[in-house]
C-alpha cells in the first residue's frame, strides 16, 4: 500500500467510521479496531511515558536471561541499523523497551516519540505499532508511517517479531525502526532471520528425559536455525518451535495434547545419512532424533507446576476483563492458551 491509499484508508475509518478493507492491510486494521476498542483515539499523543532509571534498572536485571539470549543478534543488527539510519530494539513480552542499538542520530530523533528503553509500546500504550502488534497478533509484522494508529508515530517505519519460547508463550519481541521517509523493505526480513537464530537457541539445553526430533523437507536445512523442532516426553509433544509445528500441520494447540503416534508413522528408513520421516497423514520428511544426553540441563518449565500466585491473579483478571475468552485473555498476558487451560484445569481439581 502506497501512503496515499493508507491515508485515505485512515480518513474512511477514523472520520466516515468504515472499514476500509481495500486500503489497509488486515493486520493492521484489526490493530486499529482494538485499539479503538480500548478506548484510545488517533487525534491525542498516546500517554505512555518512560519508567524511571531505577524502575528499568529493576526490570532489566528481571530479564537479564532475555537479554542475554538475544545479544548476539542486536550485536549482529547493530551495523545494519547504522549504516540504514535506524534502529534495532529489544522489547519484553509485556512490550516495554529493554534495548536500543544503532544510528545514534536516529536514537535521539526516536526518543522524541518514546522510542526509547523502559516505554511500553503495547496497543493499550501506544496504539498501532510493530512490537505491541506483533505481540498481539503472535506474528512477524511491519507497520508503515502512517498505519500506526497515532499520527505522531507516521514518522516511523518499523518491523518486528515476537520471540516464543518453546511452550508457546511469548517471551519478548525483536524490532527494527527507522524513518518512514526512507524504505526499509529488507527490515522485516531480517528481523525474521534473527528471531529464527534466537529461538533456535532456546532448544540447545532444557529437555530432560526427553526426546527431541529435528525435522525438514530439505535435508540440508537440519541443524540450522530453519529447521523444524519438536520435544517429546513420555511420547507426549510438550515444546517445539514454529517451523515444527508447520511441517506437521499443528499449532500450539498440540503442546502437551498430541502424542508422537498422532503426528509420526514411526517406520523411519536411513536415507543418505539422514532418515525419511513419514507423518501420519502420508507426508515424508527428513528428520534426525538427537542422541539421548545430548541436551542436559533445563531453564523451562517443561513440566506442569502450579502457577505463582501473582500470575493467577494476572489470568484471573485477563478473564475477567474478556468475559472469560481463553484467546484474548493469552493474547493480552502474551502466554498461550495452554497455559490458562491449565490454570482452569487446576481449579477444577482443587
């Protein structure tokens, strides 16, 4: 969409209250109605504001193992952004900025419009956006000048992906960001590339007692960070990654639901070094079990255990507000749904 399409979209929705499906992309416009929806209007600059010093201190040192898991990547990006003139930033999974690399011309230009470590960049904070929307959405997204909901923000081109843990939820969000006045089309790209790297990472260690099965269509993609994963206990799947999930044609939905039978044949033959893979529904793939004791060590909660008290209260609200949907009550916490069918499942049985 070109900028006069997306300004035209704008006044057919924000002025004649349309809903303009030709001239806005549908993420985007489904970020706009919620954004509507809480209450936030287009015309206003958004309230969000930057936590103290001491504040991000806290939160920082909070999601130090976030932020280490992800520096080789802003390392990585850091050149980029500079030698584009934006930025690469790292945001938790409640949206707030943890880290900003990149043209530091940029930085300060951005930090004019909140851009900038300790500002949440949430839908409910700030309105239509790459980090708050990809969150919402649990998707890679870029928002173009003025697709993001407040006017203030059409001075910014930015694009980002959610980082999903291997059970599903939402652990932060990695976003380029520059000006909307130069393209960055290769951003989004990028971004992706990164996010794969990231959360390839998070399957090295942390599966005890588990069997974990590396998949693909292409044999020369195993061991890479594109390739599929998937985790099995007890012939239960309880983690995998999104690549994973796509080859056998699940969604997170199968975390802790489906058994190994429901997804593979099990009659796996050698094939060049690597094995074919025959899926339950007839499909072949190549695919690798790693060697038992090859991955030690555990930061996840893989196995269920009673939820803090302080995150009960959190789903309890999140119910609540959404008269009790299961979806939107993950999506505004950026858990999945599992987690919550769980807490509910340990009411019941209290």
């Amino acid at each position: 969409m070109n900028g006069a399409t997306i300004e035209q979209g704008r006044r057919a929705f924000f002025n004649d209250g349309q809903l303009p499906v030709a001239s806005i992309r549908q993420p985007v416009l489904r970020s706009w109605l919620r954004c509507t929806d809480l209450g936030l209007s287009q015309g206003e600059r958004p309230a969000s504001g930057p936590m103290t010093d001491t504040d991000l201190a806290t939160l920082r040192q909070h999601r130090e193992s976030l932020r280490r898991l992800c520096r080789p990547e802003l390392e990585m990006l850091a050149g980029e952004a500079r030698d584009t003139g934006s930025v690469v930033i790292l945001a938790d999974a409640d949206g707030v900025i943890l880290d900003t690399v990149g043209d530091t011309g940029f930085l300060s230009r951005a930090a004019q419009v909140a851009l900038r470590p300790g500002v949440s960049w949430t839908e409910a904070s700030t309105g239509t956006n790459a980090i708050g929307t990809a969150i919402a959405e649990r998707r890679p997204i870029a928002v173009h000048g003025p697709e993001h909901f407040f006017a203030e923000h059409a001075v910014l081109s930015c694009a980002a992906t959610p980082i999903i843990d291997p059970r599903g939820a939402i652990i932060g969000a990695l976003d380029m960001s520059g000006p909307s006045a130069v393209g960055h089309g290769h951003a989004l790209g990028l971004i992706r590339l990164a996010v794969d790297q990231i959360e390839h990472r998070l399957f090295r260690t942390g599966f005890v007692d588990c069997r974990v099965l590396r998949l693909h269509d292409d044999a020369a993609m195993l061991g890479t960070a594109r390739e599929g994963i998937l985790v099995f206990r007890d012939e239960r799947l309880v983690a995998a990654n999104r690549r994973g999930l796509s080859l056998v044609g699940r969604s997170w939905d199968a975390i802790d639901a489906a058994a190994v039978d429901e997804l593979l044949d099990r009659r796996i033959e050698s094939s060049r070094g690597c094995k074919s893979l025959r899926l339950a529904n007839g499909a072949m793939l190549i695919g690798n079990w790693d060697e038992p004791g090859t991955v030690a060590g555990a930061d996840l909660p893989l196995t269920p255990r009673p939820l803090a008290d302080d995150r009960a209260e959190a789903i309890e609200a999140a119910l609540a507000s959404h008269h009790g949907n299961v979806t939107a009550a993950a999506r505004q916490l950026g858990v999945h749904r599992s987690t919550i069918h769980r807490y509910l499942a340990q009411i019941r049985t209290n």
